[in-house]
C-alpha cells in the first residue's frame, strides 16, 4: 500500500514544499526516505521566518473571530444559514431518544439486582453477603446502599459510554455528511 498508493503524493507534495520552500526536508531517491535537505543559513531564517509568521497569523485570525467587535453576521459571512437537513432531524431525534432512555440502564440494573441480588457483574455478586450463589439478606441499610452504588456507578457508564459513541462519533458522522453535502450544491 505504502509503495503503490501513498509513496507518489508524498514525493509530490515533497516537491511542492521544496518549491515553496517550506520545508527542510527532501525525498532521497537512493535510500527512499525522507532526509534533511541542504540550506544555507539563509535558508532556515528564511525557514523560521515563515513559521513565525505562520503563528502569528493563526493566533491574529483566532483573535480577531473570538474578541473582534464584529457581528455575528460579519463573522459568519459567506456561510449561508442552512435549514437542518432530514438527517439532521432524525439525528436530533435519536439523541432526544437516548437521552431519556440513558436512566432505564440503571434502573434496570436496580432491578435485576431486586430479583437475583447475587446475579454477576453487580455488586451484590462481590459482597460478602452472597455465599455460592445464594443471597443472604444484609441489613436493609446496606442492601440500599449497594443498589444506589450500582445505580450511581452504571449511570455513569451509560452517560459517559453514550457521550464518546453517540457525540463524538455519530454525530460526528453527520456533521461531516452535511459539510460535504454543502459542497455537493
């Protein structure tokens, strides 16, 4: 895959930063790697230059848009408003969904350790108050105890599993489907 696919735009993209003198580096064609490339000592002021100017336009651009006085409308030129499209909609739908369903998980933890206190992977398997499978009762205090232990520990399962799998990555997901739909127009 690295000799067929990838190896030629890294040799052309090479080519372009060497042109551009962007870069301190070049591709050996004997030993097929990449390595430093002769510069003179103009050559990497010129080289340190262009990265701190890089800097500072970066770091002068995201001050301008987070502490400018401009309107939101000015900060936002040239992006139309779109209307959410209908996978926008379902996906909305789907996170409203998850969001009062993300409490069933713990409650039903809480009640299939009512029904059978010694069934694995709960805490009421764990205590010393299941003896070979067989639950013999703790004081009603501890019992309570246990069962809020289970509910607070797989609440916090469900809320921070769903937030990598269903933030991070679904709606990831469609936020890249709507970016390039708005390039498809």
């Amino acid at each position: 895959m690295w000799t067929t696919s990838f190896r030629p735009f890294l040799i052309h993209h090479l080519r372009v930063c060497i042109f551009l003198s962007c870069t301190l580096c070049r591709w050996d064609v004997t030993s097929e790697q990449i390595v430093p490339r002769d510069s003179t000592k103009l050559g990497i002021f010129y080289q340190k230059c262009q990265l701190i100017s890089g800097v500072v336009y970066a770091i002068g651009i995201t001050l301008k848009i987070s502490r400018g006085k401009d309107s939101t409308a000015e900060k936002c030129q040239g992006t139309p408003a779109r209307l959410p499209s209908i996978l926008d909609k379902v996906m909305v739908a789907f996170l409203r969904l998850l969001e009062t369903t993300a409490l069933l998980v713990p409650i039903i933890v809480v009640a299939i350790q009512l029904h059978n206190p010694c069934a694995l992977p709960f805490l009421g398997s764990l205590s010393p108050y299941c003896v070979n499978s067989a639950w013999i009762p703790p004081p009603r205090l501890v019992h309570v105890v246990m069962l809020l232990t289970d509910f607070w520990m797989w609440l916090h399962f469900v809320y921070d599993g769903s937030f990598y799998i269903f933030y991070a990555f679904m709606t990831s997901i469609v936020i890249m489907l709507d970016y390039l739909e708005h390039f498809e127009k």
